[in-house]
C-alpha cells in the first residue's frame, strides 16, 4: 500500500524502570498477582542494579524515566533513585503509584523535592466501597484521593490510570466525572486485559468489549473537553467508530510520549535470542515494508517489535484481515477470542490504514 507524505511524529523517549513486584496492595485484576504474593524484598532490584539501569537507559537515549513495580514508593532509596536519575540527564521523572503513600503531604514534598515532577496515579472506582474492594486494602481510596489533592497543591503533573473490569464497568461515567472534579488533565481507562497471564484471573474481571462501548461513549460526549488527554486503551477500534481518537492499541504506543519503548524494553528484558526472534517475526510480518523504511529505520525496527507482541498475543478474525483499521487495531487478545469469539467486531472498509498515529490528535501525542 502507496501512503502519501505524512507528518512523522516523533518516537517516544520515555522508559519505564520495574523496581519490583513488591507492593503493598493486592488488585484483583493484577496479573502478576501470583508474583506479588509470592515477593518479598529482597527479590527486588537493589539500588545498584537500579542505578546501572539508569544510566544504560540515559545512554541509550531515554529522556523520562518512569519508576514502576509493585508499589516504587515502599522503597526506602525511591528519593535517593530520582535524585540520581536527575543527575544522570533525565529531563523528566515519573513514577506509577497506588497513592498510598503519597497520602503523607511531607513524603509528597520530599518527593517532588527529589526530582519525581510527574504522577501517574491508579484509581479504579469512583467511591470507597468501589475502589477498597478492587485492591482489597480498606481505606485505600481515601488516601489516594488525599495523595491527587496533594500533589496537585504541589503543582506538578498529575495523570491517572483506571482499569476498566467486568465488576466496576457501570462505574466508569462516575470515575470520569470524579477526574473532572480532581482537575486531573490525563486520563487512560484501559480494559482489563485477557493475555496469558490473566488466565487463572477472577471471573468478575471478564467482559465482552460492547458491553463497554456505551459508557466510553457517554465519558466522551460529557466530558472529553475536560480533560487534555482522553485515551480508553486496547479495545477494538471498530467498536468506536467516531471516536477513534480516543482509542489506543498496540502500535499506537510508540506515538505516545507518556508510554515506554518497548524496542528498548524488550531488549534489556528478553534473553538475546528472543529479542532477535521477535525482530525477526516482526519484520516478516510487517505490512508496508517500503513505506516503513521511508519513514526511517528507527520507526521501522519500534513497528517490528510491536508487531511480533501483536502476533504473540493477539487474534485476528476473518473480518480483522479485511478491515481498513486491522493493522492500527490489531483485533483482540488470543484468550479473549478463545472466550468471546469476534461476533461484535466488524470490518471497516477502505484501504488499509498504516501510520500508527493516524487517528493520534496532539494531546495524545503530548509528551
């Protein structure tokens, strides 16, 4: 397929840094939740092998450092960690956090204080009662909502996440109306995903996509405007047709400056030789090739690995091969088609749409 010139974004600097699964809550839908229970400290990375991290990712590039687990904020060192990371060159850091601890205005300060200006918060229900019974730790809710308010006086970025699960799916219009009143300007619902690792998850977590498309589509008339960011992740895109800019799949990541490098991450992370078989699958599979090496080698080779992830957890039905949007959507996960079958989605006609950024407004792409 022939593309004409477009406007090449640039590829996300962002990477994240998993200091552990260590985590002082217990969510029903984590799929590492096995792992969680199962950790203790001293399986987490010591402050040394965090700091090496550091600097590889500063040398390979990265700009903004996210710090994730688990839980970062039980460690004792996390202000120790920003400090070095500032040092090292990163122009922004991050950390992906329950709120728990944030709760604490003086840990708050201290943080912020150590370079961490950028706060991604995990809010999954809208009221106590909600949000208590998905991470099972009473009193939780209140303190997250304590940590927001804190960091928000503080001045910083302040962004949330909120899964979407079978049990807290009629919840999710009073969610969005509670990040309005917050005054919190990104916002990522995401659907609970169904890959290999949520095989033994709770059935309550489980849901068909339509069964959600209708509250997505009543938080975006009510209340995209609020909002500087508005993003529902990995649901078909032919599930919302006419708002497709709000959606966002596999290959859109890499457009997204407040998502990681998964070329980067999948190289540090995997064994050598599967980082090559993934290069390898990903760059036969592929479509567009010529018009992949015209935007450059780098959007090439972050397409690739995006694409071998596609191909490992991801099911394309008939109509997702016909589709105008099957390569930006990338259909559905393989356990969730082994579940629900493809019956809701339907193909959109049209030749086959290839930039990842195609249906990406700026404030997606805001870094």
């Amino acid at each position: 397929m022939r593309e004409a010139t477009v406007s090449i974004p640039a590829l996300t600097k962002r990477i994240d840094l998993n200091v552990g699964y260590s985590c002082n809550m217990k969510c029903r839908f984590c799929y590492y939740l096995n792992d969680v229970k199962a950790r203790s400290r001293d399986k987490d990375l010591s402050t040394q092998e965090c700091k090496r991290l550091i600097v590889y990712y500063r040398r390979k590039g990265m700009e903004v450092l996210e710090f994730t687990g688990g839980e970062p904020t039980i460690r004792p060192d996390l202000c120790e960690l920003a400090q070095f990371a500032g040092q090292a060159g990163f122009r922004r850091i991050s950390i992906i956090t329950n709120g728990v601890r944030l709760a604490d205005a003086e840990y708050a300060q201290r943080l912020v204080a150590s370079g961490v200006k950028d706060f991604l918060f995990s809010l999954h229900g809208s009221k106590p009662q909600t949000h208590d019974f998905v991470t099972c730790l009473p009193s939780s809710y209140d303190r997250l909502i304590h940590a927001i308010r804190n960091l928000i006086k503080l001045g910083v970025r302040v962004r949330c996440n909120s899964v979407v699960t079978g049990s807290t799916l009629e919840d999710i219009y009073a969610r969005a109306r509670l990040f309005k009143e917050l005054e919190v300007q990104t916002v990522n619902f995401i659907m609970f995903n169904p890959i290999e690792q949520a095989v033994c998850a709770q059935e309550e977590n489980f849901f068909r996509y339509s069964q959600v498309v209708s509250h997505l589509n009543a938080v975006i008339d009510d209340f995209a405007g609020a909002f500087k960011k508005l993003t529902f992740r990995y649901i078909p895109l032919c599930l919302m047709k006419g708002h497709e800019n709000h959606v966002q799949n596999v290959h859109q990541v890499h457009y997204d400056h407040d998502e990681w490098d998964y070329y980067l991450r999948t190289r540090i992370r995997q064994p050598y030789w599967v980082w090559c078989g993934a290069m390898a699958v990903g760059s036969a599979l592929l479509p567009g090739k010529r018009q992949w090496s015209a935007w450059g080698p780098d959007h090439l080779r972050h397409a690739a690995i995006l694409e071998a992830h596609s191909w490992l957890h991801k099911h394309k039905f008939p109509q997702c091969r016909r589709c105008s949007y099957g390569f930006i959507c990338g259909g559905v996960w393989k356990q969730y088609a082994r579940r629900f079958g493809g019956d809701e989605l339907v193909a959109q006609e049209g030749s086959l749409i290839l930039p990842p950024w195609h249906f990406m407004t700026d404030n997606q792409r805001a870094a």
